[in-house]
C-alpha cells in the first residue's frame, strides 16, 4: 500500500505560482497512482476538506464571542462527503488537489484500483515545525513559545476541527486491514475536537503562561470561516 502525503500544501504559494502547485498536486499524484496500477498497490490518498472550497461559506453562519458556528442545523455534526464541490471558488491549491482526489477515485473506477481517498481537516502531532502559510496550531504554538508575531487574518473566529496524527493514522491502517476497495472519507476530530483560533491563543496562554504577540490584518482570499468534518461515514465504515 502506498500512502501518498506528498504535496505542495500552502494557498498562498498556489496563489503565486498555480503551475508547480498543478504539477505537483495533479500531475504527480497521477504518477503514484500510474505506478501503483503497474505494480498492483493499493493507494491512500491524503486529499483535503478545501476541496469544497467556497461552497462551505454559503453555509449560514452565528457569531459568539470568540468562534463561529453553522447557523444550519444540517450541518451541525460537520460538512458530509456528498457536500458538492462545483459553481463556487476554489483556489489553484483546492483545483490542484480536487484533481488528485478524483484521479485517485477514477483508478479505482477504471483500473480496479484499491483506493482510499482522506479529505482531511486540520492535523496536528509531533514533529510538525511549520510556518504562517500552513499547520496554523503548530506555527501559533512555535510562535508562542519563542516569543514570534503572529498574524491573524480576518478577526481569528474562524473554526476548524483537528485530529491528532496517530488518530489519522490509525484512520489509515484501519482502511487497510478493511475489505473496502475504494471509498472517500472525511476525516478529522468533528465537532467534539473543534476551536477557533482565539481559543487555541488563550489555550496556549494558559498552558505556557506566555501572552502571544498577536496582530489582525484582512481576511486572506478563499478562507473559510468555519470548516466541520463530518466523520460519520469514518466511523460507520473503519
């Protein structure tokens, strides 16, 4: 089995250079599945909860003090897999790793590929030394610690739900112990495991007894300003 994590992974470097962000996401996800159909693997693909891109901001939405929350009671336990990903923005990187995902489902419907695909929502563990552009809960904890400033786009409410990195792997082996041959799953912590990014500042602030240095700035283009996982179809099926 072949567990593809390799990507370029940051919305603003797509932004500046969409062409490399296709080749590696599109291009060279086609060419770990073209080896894995020539030498009969299976394939994880690590896809991403941007692949519904704006849709997810249609969604209606209530303001509390410190965090977002789907005003929609549809969407209270997260964003399903069927959630559509057409006639909204997307981003360079949402387009480059949508065409991977669904690469990665079309070999299992043309080729008889076994494939796994994983649209991940934010994943945080050991060993993840980050910056700005991408693992914001690793770079707000780095920061906070060394005493660096961080920057928060838009008014820091937004929400996002994080799964620790064994649970995710534990995800993934648990798909390759299973009968299943080809199935897309949203994975991450779901609504339980959920914070904005002003609770995770006053989180660090009690657990280091450091204040992080902070300042706002205007919203960055295609954030969304409240991102659940629906991880139902995980827990029925793993």
């Amino acid at each position: 089995m072949i567990v593809h994590t390799a990507a370029q992974v940051a919305v603003t470097t797509s932004l500046n250079d969409p062409r490399i962000d296709l080749e590696i996401n599109a291009l060279d996800t086609l060419n770990v599945l073209e080896a894995a159909r020539l030498n009969e693997s299976s394939v994880v693909f690590c896809s991403t909860n941007k692949v519904y891109g704006e849709n997810v901001n249609k969604i209606p939405v209530s303001e509390g003090g410190k965090r977002y929350c789907f005003a929609d009671e549809r969407y209270m336990n997260g964003i399903p897999n069927d959630f559509s990903v057409d006639l909204c923005g997307h981003s360079p990187y949402r387009c480059s790793k949508l065409a991977g995902d669904l690469c990665t489902q079309d070999y299992a419907h043309s080729y008889g590929l076994r494939t796994g695909v994983f649209r991940m929502s934010c994943i945080y563990g050991e060993r993840q030394f980050d910056v700005e552009d991408q693992c914001w809960e690793a770079w707000f904890t780095i920061a906070t610690i060394l005493g660096k400033h961080i920057t928060i786009y838009g008014d820091g409410k937004q929400v996002r739900d994080v799964l620790y990195v064994i649970d995710l792997v534990s995800a993934f082996n648990w798909f390759a112990k299973s009968n299943l041959r080809h199935e897309v799953f949203n994975i991450g912590g779901g609504p339980h495991y959920a914070l904005s990014l002003l609770e995770l500042l006053d989180l660090l602030e009690k657990l280091t007894g450091k204040k992080p240095r902070t300042s706002f700035a205007v919203w960055r283009q295609a954030d969304q300003r409240i991102y659940l996982s629906n991880i139902s179809k995980a827990r029925q099926k793993l």
